[in-house]
C-alpha cells in the first residue's frame, strides 16, 4: 500500500488515525500495532507469518539473555545468524545462484526487509550490550519494528531512539503535533507526487534509450533527472513517515539534510539518507576498529568494506557493489585530501554515482557516463530542454532551486525561520497542509500511480 496511492489516502490513513486518536492511551500501542500488521499484511500477505515468527524468536531471545557467561553471547549469535540468514536467502539468493550459472524459481523479496532487519538487529545487540533493557511487552516490540510509516523505507529506528516514546504513552502525545504531522505529511506527499513523480518520466525516457544511442544532453538530462526524483521520491517518502509518526505522537529520526550542497563525499553521507549512514557507522564500522586502528590502509580497507556492504544492502545486483565501492573510493580520497571541493564538484561525481545506481547494467551504466563526457556531441547540451515537456521543465528547474539555494548559510536561516513561524501560527501552518494536500490529491486521483523508489529495497 503505498502512501501515494488514493487507497491510503483515502481509506487506510483517516481511519488508522481517527482509530488511534479516540482510543484510550493504554490501548493506542495495541490500535497502532493492529493497523501495522494489516498494512505488511496488504502488501505481503505470504510473508506476515514468517515476520511474526521472527519478532517472536528475537523478544524471547533478548528477554533470555544473561549479563554474563556463554548464553548472553549464544542468544545474541542465534538472533543474528536468524535475522542475517532470512535477509540473505530472501535478499541475495537469487544473485548468487544466478552468478554461479544455476536456474532455479525466482525469490520475491518481502517488502522492507532491508529496513526492519537492520532495526531487529540493532534492537538485540544493544539489548547486549546493555545500552538499553528489553521491551517488557511482546506488543511493545512487535510495534517497534512493525509501525507502519516507517516499515517499509525507514527511516532506520534505532532502539534507543524510540523504546522510552512507545513505553510512555501519556508523555509522548500533544494535539499540536497532529497540526504539525499533517503538515510535514502533505509537504511530504507534496513532494512526491509534484516533483518526484513528474520528474520520473524524464529520467524513465532516458534510461530506456539504448546507451549506444544517447546524446551528450540526454545523457546528462538523464542523470540530472534521476538525481532529483531520487532526491524528492526518498525525501517525500521520510517527510511522509515523520509526519505520520507525529500526528500519533512519535517523532522519528530525520534521514535528509540538504545532501546536493555538501562540499565533499564524507559531508554528502552525513547529509544523505543518515539513519542508515549512522546506522553502518556504530554497527559495522566502528566494530571493525573505526578511526581508532593501527595504519591507514586498514582504514581506507574498513571505509570500503562498509561501502561495499552499504550498496550490497541496496540491492543484490552488480550496480550496487560498484556504486558502494565508488563511494567508498571518493570517502578515502577525503580522508587522503582532508579538504572539501564544494558543492559543484561533488554533486557532478554524486551524478556520476546516481548514474551506476540507475542503469539497467554495469555495461549501460559505463556507456552511459561515456557519453555524458563525449564532447563531439557538446552541441546537444543546448537541446535538452526540447527533449523536456514545459512543465517537466518547470519542475526540473524548481527542483533545482530547492536542492541548492540552501549552498547559502543566509536562506537556511530563513527556512529555518519560515518553519518556527508557522509552529507558532498553526492556523496558517494548516491551511498550507490543507492546500499541499488537496492540490496533491487531485494529482493521484488523476494520474498513474508511481511507487517510491526505495520500496525496491
């Protein structure tokens, strides 16, 4: 069911929310949980029972563990070697059969496995170390991993992150912040559906091409697009989730800060998708020995086996190595340079990235950059915009202008006083979402509906 679509808009999301609101609060845990299951269950009805089995083996395991002695360490092996074991077959099975030239029936991956495995996964090892205690409640735990703005493209929850808000109820819900999530909600939808979706059939156009045939100007044109509805789609999807999870009374982690105006790779990281970069970070490479290890070879080799595994986890395919070893590559010529090229430079080799992410193979995707630099069709730059419809054109131009003009220090601040001054107005601050939302609507209830981009994940 995707957030987009009329059936959720429509249907799902008043109901769940009206649902949630008139319950009492020792029951709204429960209401939240029973509207989850219903949401993985419409999207992946054969899957539900091996997900409620799963969460079930993880609370016992966890409850079970000991502070010392070989069972802390056995529950915490069998949780992982469960949870690792389900997202490999699911996941990567059918890539390295296929690599090793065998046939057999085709795997259908569940729907955000990617994310909830890496939520169940913190969730055990921090119980192990004893950042946090378990869940006392099974629904408790079950509602972490299972809630449904964030089940299927994250943000990434860590534990510790949401254990006390789902646990006390009565101090985590304001009527403020239901005019608050709506808001972020429609910007969110706003976001999606105006410029990521319009954006969409710009970059589709392209990458259906054959590569042989492309233009300097479509080939650029291409990457352009797909950078911005990447951005937008992904984007939309999270204001999306945290402004559902506000109107219940959750505030989840941001996942975006501005990414295309970072001066270099390291920066761009922190910017983008930052759950799952901070997630990598405590649970894979500081474990690895982090900054603190004895040469800098075995740090440039832990930067790229995280990179390596961070595209890995995007998707079984040689794409997505290739594109974590390309950003593993530039992060260890930061740490080499110590310096920061700007904002123009590293969004022109992120294009390069988004490039290798996009195309259908490793082959296209290098026919694909070769051309963007083949300056005997430099002349074909001048004709992109004809190969655009005005108002996709319009829209590409608006998106631009969102992603970049926060480069100047002086128009964050005042974003950031736009933003306060609507929380302070929350009659003017509905009236927007109002608006955001009905003009969003009308969109999806008049065009193809198009999923967002990391439900593939």
């Amino acid at each position: 069911m995707v957030f987009s679509s009329a059936i959720f808009l429509v249907y799902f999301l008043p109901v769940a929310l009206i649902s949630y609101w008139i319950t009492p609060n020792r029951f709204k845990n429960l209401t939240a949980l029973i509207f989850s299951l219903f949401f993985f269950f419409w999207g992946a009805p054969q899957f539900t029972p091996i997900l409620i089995v799963s969460i079930i083996a993880d609370f016992y395991l966890s409850k079970n563990m000991r502070q010392d002695g070989v069972g802390k360490k056995s529950y915490l092996l069998i949780s992982l070697i469960l949870n690792i074991g389900l997202l490999a077959y699911f996941k990567y099975a059918n890539f390295f059969i296929t690599n090793l030239g065998f046939t057999w029936e085709t795997i259908v991956l569940p729907l955000g496995i990617s994310f909830f495995t890496f939520q169940k996964i913190s969730y055990i090892v921090d119980v192990y170390q004893g950042k946090n205690p378990p869940f006392k409640k099974i629904q408790d735990f079950a509602l972490y991993i299972l809630f449904f703005p964030q089940l299927i493209a994250g943000p990434i929850v860590r534990y510790g992150e949401i254990k006390t808000q789902i646990e006390n109820i009565k101090d985590r819900f304001r009527a403020d912040q239901i005019t608050q999530g709506f808001y972020r909600f429609s910007v969110g939808l706003t976001k999606k559906v105006f410029i990521a979706d319009q954006i969409a059939e710009v970059a589709d156009r392209v990458f259906r091409i054959d590569p042989e045939m492309l233009t300097m100007g479509q080939a650029w044109l291409g990457a352009i697009a797909y950078a911005f509805q990447i951005y937008f789609d992904f984007s939309g999807y999270t204001d999306m989730a945290l402004g559902i999870g506000l109107m219940m009374g959750f505030r989840l982690p941001e996942n975006f800060n501005y990414p295309y105006i970072s001066r270099n790779f390291t920066e761009f990281w922190r910017r983008w998708h930052m759950t799952l970069s901070a997630w990598m970070k405590d649970y894979l490479y500081i474990p690895l020995g982090g900054n603190q290890v004895n040469s800098k070879l075995r740090l440039y080799l832990n930067l790229w086996i995280v990179f390596l595994l961070s595209g890995f986890w995007h998707g079984a395919e040689w794409n997505f190595i290739v594109w974590g070893l390309y950003n593993g590559l530039f992060l260890v010529i930061d740490r080499i340079s110590n310096r920061k090229i700007g904002w123009l430079p590293t969004f022109l080799f992120v294009l390069i990235g988004w490039v290798i992410f996009r195309a259908d193979s490793m082959g296209a995707a290098f026919i694909h950059i070769y051309k963007m630099f083949d300056f005997e069709s430099i002349s074909t730059l001048i004709q992109m915009p004809r190969f655009l419809y005005e108002r996709q054109l319009s829209v590409l131009l608006f998106a631009a202008m969102l992603s970049f003009l926060p480069s100047s220090k002086k128009v964050r601040i005042l974003v950031s006083k736009a933003e306060l001054t609507l929380k302070k107005f929350s009659v003017v601050q509905t009236l927007l979402a109002i608006l955001f939302f009905a003009f969003s609507l009308s969109i999806v209830l008049s065009s193809d509906l198009q999923s967002f981009i990391y439900f593939r994940f």
